[in-house]
C-alpha cells in the first residue's frame, strides 16, 4: 500500500483524542496516512492458533491456516486449492493457496483507505439482480440487501457499505493537485465471463470468487497475480473510447461543499440512507457459534451511539479482553493495534482496557474475562490518547521528485510547523521557496485532534484563486426580461447581490445562470432550489463546471422510456464514461447538458429515448443554439420508445434489446453524418363559422416543430385515445410490446369510424389548390418510415413524384381511407393514397380535429395551418451498414472487451 508499510508488521496509528470533550469516531480517525506503528508480527512464522502475518506485497490481511471442506478456489490467482489446507483473511475473508501469499497483491479491506491518495466518495444506489461479490468482505451479494456505485464498478452489501473505501473514479479537478500522468484505476472482481488477461491471455474472472481486476477508464483485464499485475504500463490510455470520453483534467469544478451525487446529478432517491440500520456481523471462522456465546453491542465512537447504530460482536469463554477488541476492530475493518484501543460501556464509566488484568476492588490479578461478565451488552469502541504521532504530507506540485514526507505533530504543532518541516525534508527542489509562498490543504493540524478518516494532506504552492461556482437554475417562468428573472430569483431564493450575478439567461427555457463567488452562498442556494416551487413547477439545479479542448459525446438518457432499460442504460454509460457527460433528461430537460457543453468547440450527441425524446432535444438546440460554439452537433440515437421510426431510418434498428452499451457507444463513434430536415408548423385557430361569431374554439397561435410526420384524422385520434390511456395508469405502460398492444385495440375500437376530411379541409401544396379524395386521415412525411416502420408512401416509382428523403426539402403528403386501411399499410400489403409532394403546405381546417406531430397528438380548433421549412437543416448521426453488418458477430467477439457486458441485463 502507499504508505510505507513494513513487511510483517499490524500497520495503524490511532489520533489523540480531543481535550475537554467526548472522543470522535473511530471512522473518523486516519490509519494509512500516518506513520508506521504497533505491534510486530512476523510474515513467516505462524502463531499458536495457526496464523501467518500478511505478505509483504498486500498489506493487513490477517491469514490463518484453515481445513478446507469444500471445493474452494484462491482469490490471487483463481486456480483450485488442491489438498485440505488453505489461508484465509480473517477480516476480508480472502482465500489463497501457501505458495500465492508471497505474491498476493490484494490489500485487505482494513488497510484500502491508505492506498488512496485522493479519496473519492462513491454514489450508491440500488444493485441489480445479478449475482456479485462484496468488494469488502468478499462474499456473495446474490439474495442479499446490496448497493452498486453509479460511477464506479464497486458492488457491496447494505451493512459493508460503510467500511468500503473511497476510491471512486475521480472524474473532474476541484483542487489544486496535479498529476504528470493518467494512471490505472484497477477495481477487483465481477468480470465478465469472457475476461481474458491482457498479459497472458489467460481467464481472469470468476463465477465463484472474486478475484481479478479490471480499469475503470480503458476497461482493460488482467489477473490478480503478480507477476501479470505488475508488468503493465501504469499510465491509462483510456482505451477504445478515448476518442469520445470527456476527460477529467477538463472539467474544472469547484466542488469543495457538493456531494458527488449532487455533481454528478444522480438523483439522491437512488441511494439508500447508510449507517442507519443495524449492522450485521459476516460469518467469521473465528468466531463461531457456541452455547455460551454472548453478543456485545459495539458502537463506534459517540455519535454512533446517537444514532443507534452498533455492530454485534460474538464472544464466548475462551477469549480475553484483548481478543474481544480485536474482534471489534474486525468488525469495522480497522486494522489497529488492540493494545491501542479500549472498549468503554454506554451510560457507564466502565472500561475494558486491553491490558486489564487486576481486578478493580481488590488489586489482585485475575482473569480479565470476569470484567465482559460484569458489564452490561452496549460498549463504544475508542482510541486512547496520545500526546505524538507522525501524519504524511503529499507534495502537491508537478515534479516534486518525492511522493510523501513524514512529519512528526504534537499538541504543539501548527500548519506553520508543519510546512517548514515539510519543505526542509523535500530537499534542493524547494531550498529557495519561502514557507509563505506554500500552505498545507488543512487549515489548522494544532490541537489533538490531527485528522480524521481518509484525509490527505497535500502542501502546494499559494494560488490566489476567486471562487466561481456556476449554478444553473431551471424551472423559471419563459419568455421574461433579465430584470425579470433577477427578481424572481432574489424573492424565492433570497440571494445576496454583492456574491450572485446572472452569467446567462434562457428565456425560451426558463432558465438562468447565477455566478456565485462564495461556497457556502452557492450549497444555500442550490439546496433551496430543490425545495421551491414557482407557478406550480418545481425549480431544477445544476453545477456547472466544464472546460478544455475536446470532443466529448455528450450523453441523454429518458429513464421514463423503455421500462427499466433506459435506468439501465443511463447506469451503464456512467461508468464507460465520465458520469459529468451523461445527463438524466428527465431531470431538468436537454438545457443542462447542452449548457454544461457551451463552450466545447466539437461534441456530438446521443439521445437514449423514443422519437418525442429526440424533437424535445431537437427543440431545445434549435432555441439555445445562438448560445453554443458548436452550434450543428451530430445526434444519433439509442431507440427506447414504442414507434421509433426516426431511429429504424437511421438505422439504429426498431428498439433497444439489451444490446452490449459498449457497443453502442463504439457504433456511434463509426456512425456517418447525414442531413435531415426539420419543418415548422403554425396553428393559428380562427373563428371559422359561416355567421362570423365566436364558436368556442378560438385560442391563441401557436408554433410545434415536427421531425417525422404530422397526420390529422383517423390516424391522430387513435394516437389521441392511446395518449390519454397512458396517462390514466402510466405504470401499465413500460413495456414495447404491451404498448403496441394497446395501440392496436384503441384502433379496433375505431374500425367504423366515418370521417370525410375532404369536406372539413382545403389543401394547398405550394400555391397550388390540391383536391382531396374521399379520405379520413391525411399524413404529411419528413422520413420514409411511419407508424412503427410502415412504408406508408410505398415504392413504387411514379413520375409525378420524386424519391422521398429525408433531406430533400420536400414533404410527402398521403391519405388513408380509415382503420383497415392503416392496418393494411403497416402489414405492408398496401401503401397510402398519394397526394402531393412540396416544401410548403397550407391548411384550411373547418371543424374541430385531432391532430399529431410525432406522436403527440391534441384537439386542434378550426383554422388556418403552416407547414415550412424550419431554418437549416439538422446533422444526424446514421449506423455505418458495414458496422451494422458486424454487429451481430462482433456482439460474440467483444464480449471479452466490453467493460459493461456483464450489466447489459440487469
């Protein structure tokens, strides 16, 4: 681990405790950071009860000898264990042959937060159904309460969660730490089947252990032992989707007082509240189940106790007080020294010393388990003080030659102290800085209480640095002046003048952006904007914090499409890519992303959804575009809706099917550009009686953009009576196939509909009168796909009319005769009447009608309506046919490749 660990010895350092006050947490104390100490314990010699000290290339594990009973396998290198004998981890359960301790390069979960030079907190929220191994302590998640990380391919149960370690991805900068190179970040275990090692080319992964491990950028996998681990590049090349990945160097985000769910806006009803259940302890070897057992109650440190959440600890007969210490401390996954420690009972003045041997009345020695018998069932478990102790300081500057530098604190100590010392022992590189010109990343060391749990501490050079945190506030009312949203924001969210200004502003989307130039001001506000509402909507919140020269793709994913796969998709791309690229779109609508993307010279984009998915995103550019350097992004799609007739031309196929994500993201990266146009529809509704009086059914004008088609008649009001048994029991409608389902039975129900849109509409196709035929519904074509795939212009060739295209400028204007005729269309015996074919199309609506444009259908009032085209045309990104030809095969071949294979199902 990096920390100076020494072969053969308990590595730990427990803090001082705080004077005149009740003692922290011991899950707020810092063991990895701090200088070697505690009790020795040889490597190679086992102990009377048949245990071994750890390896020298994992530190913290604590094996013992054990008889095997039934077929097991070894954690290290995932061979057999042949024989009866076997070492197992008594604090993560790990399992190894004799002959890999020696090679072992798995830490122990006690000793993990050491080896982190950067904590990163994970986001957990609920895991799948597959069958995974805790990262903690090694066991089987499959029939048990267990969280996955959204970022990160961490898998663990509910009551391990607290004891993992926080080595999420880091996937932004929000300190001053650079860093010469992009390293590896290697997770352990729950590999794809088809994982091979990138060294040996052997099987790295396991359905019976967890063993393994694999790069969270470039999704690279080797074999957990040595001597494959080892003779890989440390420097990650982010792997095949390098060329679409937004890399973490460019997205400069102050985040110092926002959660990572907050940052990476994962919606806080994902997770689940941690530490506040009562924990179970996992079944050890050590301790097994005896008639005279007796479970302790062990809370760790104060607050704990507050919160009433303890985890038991199993002791019997044959154990002393220092063997129930230590028990406790296995049970936090701490790996201190018991002599360091001391059990204290609640409500009492009671302690458990380690080295309480005399009895307290009468000063005789005897035996020290009498005291566990005396005391009561609920103890906290504590550090005892001390007046010294060493922490690490990190060099924080590019090319500072040393990793880490002990410094010994006292009572005494101060940051001044400390950086002194700090910078006399980095030596010649820094001999002719000043103190002054350097600060350590804590802002006080003096005192007791020198750290706490995973806290680095870093000395870099002093940059006097404004704080900007730009914050996105959406949710507004549109279409309203600067002044206007200025008040609306300091009346709702009482902001103070002289740290919030309005950077940019969204009229058309009811949004703003405020410049906040003070941490504290910035959480206040962003909290607060969850919790308000204004005309009914509730406001939405973003932080913002992108930048550099690069080509990301920027990721939108409709949880409310496709079922459960559109909450899959969206976990999946988290994790091939940066989780700051990949929006919910559901949660503040496409303005967030394309924001946060303002400045990106080049990106392209990929919407995960059904068609109203894609003209919402479509909207949104076409409204902010004036506000994007890279105002044509490309678009290509991942189908989750019912229809998809925008993705079937395109040729992303009729609907998402638990195709590998990995495979997507690589067809979009080979995809070809194309055009497509867009139209823009005016409904003006107009009092449209013979007698000129008001009928009811005047509304004010209104503009709708249209991608696919746009029908009115009998192929709108089936659309209309689809929509509205939706919305009665939305929770019935997740399936593809339920839908198409429903669909077809509101359109039985229409088979005797009579409707002659020849009385009730006059057409005209470029200046030109054009009859209509006995019809009872009149479509108007962008692509040459509709309801769910249908042909409905046909293929045959006709010289009045030209080849349809999608950018061709022109739409094609057909009829159909009622139910059985659209039936027919879609069974493809029959194709649509022919009407017409032009690029501007005028509407003369007489009655009431239903109309739909891209399967959002409405009543629309008697008037006049537009077609034209809507500005310049939109770039497209269409599936290559040679990828898509080797789709099919690929999908077996890239098994082994794809990082995300194994969650393609869940």
């Amino acid at each position: 681990a990096d920390g100076g660990s020494v072969p053969g010895q308990r590595r730990w350092a427990a803090p001082l405790s705080p004077a005149g006050g009740s003692e922290p947490a011991l899950s707020e104390f810092v063991w990895g950071d701090m200088a070697d100490s505690g009790r020795a314990r040889p490597a190679d010699s086992d102990g009377p009860d048949g245990r071994t000290g750890s390896p020298s290339s994992a530190p913290g594990h604590c094996f013992k000898r054990v008889t095997l009973t039934k077929p097991t396998f070894c954690h290290s290198c995932s061979d057999f264990i042949w024989g009866l004998i076997g070492f197992l981890c008594e604090v993560c359960n790990l399992m190894c042959h004799e002959k890999c301790l020696k090679t072992l390069r798995s830490v122990c979960s006690c000793m993990m937060p050491s080896a982190v030079r950067v904590p990163v907190a994970h986001c957990f929220g609920p895991a799948g159904q597959k069958k995974r191994f805790c990262c903690v302590c090694r066991k089987q998640t499959e029939g048990n309460t267990a969280l996955r990380c959204e970022v990160c391919e961490l898998h663990v149960h509910a009551d391990c969660a607290a004891f993992c370690c926080a080595d999420c991805r880091s996937c932004h900068l929000d300190t001053t730490l650079e860093q010469d190179m992009f390293p590896h970040h290697w997770r352990e275990g729950n590999l794809p089947s088809a994982a091979k090692c990138e060294v040996c080319r052997r099987s790295c992964s396991s359905s019976d252990i967890l063993t393994g491990m694999r790069c969270e950028w470039c999704g690279i996998t080797v074999r957990s032992h040595a001597a494959c681990y080892l003779s890989l590049p440390p420097e990650c090349i982010l792997g095949r989707l390098r060329c679409m990945l937004l890399h973490p160097a460019c997205v400069q985000l102050d985040s110092r007082n926002f959660s990572k769910m907050h940052c990476y806006r994962i919606a806080e009803s994902c997770s689940q509240e941690l530490g506040t259940h009562t924990h179970t302890v996992k079944d050890s070897p050590r301790l097994k189940p005896e008639p005279s057992n007796r479970n302790l109650k062990v809370f760790d440190g104060d607050d704990a106790v507050k919160r009433s959440c303890f985890r038991p600890v199993s002791i019997f007969r044959s154990m002393n007080n220092e063997d129930v210490v230590e028990a406790a401390l296995r049970a936090f996954y701490l790996p201190g020294d018991p002599q360091d420690f001391e059990l204290h009972e609640v409500g009492s003045l009671q302690h458990l010393h380690s080295d309480d041997i005399l009895n307290r009345n009468g000063g005789q020695q005897m035996d020290n388990r009498i005291s566990l018998r005396e005391g009561g069932d609920a103890w906290v478990l504590r550090a005892k003080p001390r007046d010294a102790d060493i922490i690490k300081v990190y060099a924080g500057w590019r090319g500072s030659g040393a990793a880490s530098v002990c410094v010994s604190i006292c009572k005494s100590s101060t940051a001044a102290s400390v950086l002194t010392e700090v910078l006399s022992q980095l030596g010649r590189r820094v001999r002719t800085r000043k103190s002054h010109d350097h600060s350590v990343s804590r802002d006080h060391i003096c005192c007791v209480c020198v750290s706490m749990n995973q806290t680095r501490f870093y000395v870099v050079e002093n940059r006097k640095q404004m704080v900007q945190v730009s914050l996105l506030i959406g949710g507004l009312p549109p279409l309203l002046t600067k002044e206007d949203y200025v008040q609306l924001v300091q009346s709702h969210l009482t902001t103070k003048s002289h740290l919030v200004t309005i950077q940019h502003f969204y009229p058309s989307q009811g949004a703003v952006v405020l410049q906040i130039s003070c941490f504290s001001e910035a959480e206040r506000i962003f909290m607060l904007a969850k919790d308000t509402s204004i005309g009914g909507k509730t406001l939405t919140s973003l932080v913002d914090g992108l930048g550099g020269d690069v080509r990301p793709l920027l990721v939108f994913v409709n949880q409310k499409s496709g079922g459960l796969k559109g909450r899959e998709l969206l976990y999946s791309f988290r994790k091939l890519l940066n989780p700051h690229q990949v929006f919910d779109i559901s949660n503040g609508g496409p303005l967030a992303g394309l924001h946060t993307f303002r400045q990106v010279p080049r990106f392209r984009v990929l919407v995960c959804g059904g068609d109203g998915t894609v003209g919402w995103v479509l909207g949104v550019l076409e409204a902010v575009r004036h506000k994007l350097v890279c105002r044509e992004p490309p678009i290509g799609i991942v189908p989750l809706g019912t229809g998809n007739d925008l993705a079937r031309i395109l040729r992303w196929g009729p609907g998402y099917s638990s195709e590998d994500p990995y495979h997507i993201l690589v067809s979009v990266d080979e995809a070809d550009e194309v055009l497509m146009d867009r139209w823009t529809i005016l409904l003006d509704a107009q009092d449209m009686s013979e007698d000129g009086k008001d009928n009811g059914f005047l509304e004010p004008p209104k503009i709708v953009q249209m991608n696919n088609y746009f029908g009115l008649g009998i192929d709108a009001e089936v659309s209309l009576d689809f929509h509205l048994a939706r919305e009665d029991e939305p929770d019935k409608f997740t399936s593809r196939f339920h839908n198409k389902r429903v669909y077809v039975k509101v359109g039985l129900q229409k088979i005797s509909y009579t409707r002659s849109l020849h009385k009730e509409l006059q057409l005209q196709v470029d200046t030109q009168n054009v009859p209509l035929p006995n019809i009872e519904g009149l479509i108007f074509l962008n692509i040459p796909s509709w309801g769910s795939g249908a042909d409905l212009w046909g293929s045959e060739v006709d010289g009045r009319y030209g080849k349809p295209s999608i950018d061709d400028g022109l739409l094609e204007v057909v009829g159909v005769t009622g139910v059985v005729h659209m039936g027919q269309v879609q069974s493809g015996f029959r194709s649509g009447i022919r009407i017409a074919q032009g690029n501007y199309i005028r509407l003369t609506v007489s009655e009431p009608i239903p109309v739909q444009v891209d399967g959002e259908p409405w009543i629309q009032p008697p008037g006049h309506i537009i077609i034209s085209a809507a500005g310049p045309k939109v770039r497209m990104l269409r599936k290559s046919k040679q990828k898509q030809r080797k789709s099919s095969a690929g999908v077996k071949e890239g098994r082994s490749e794809s990082p995300s294979s194994r969650d393609g199902g869940n």
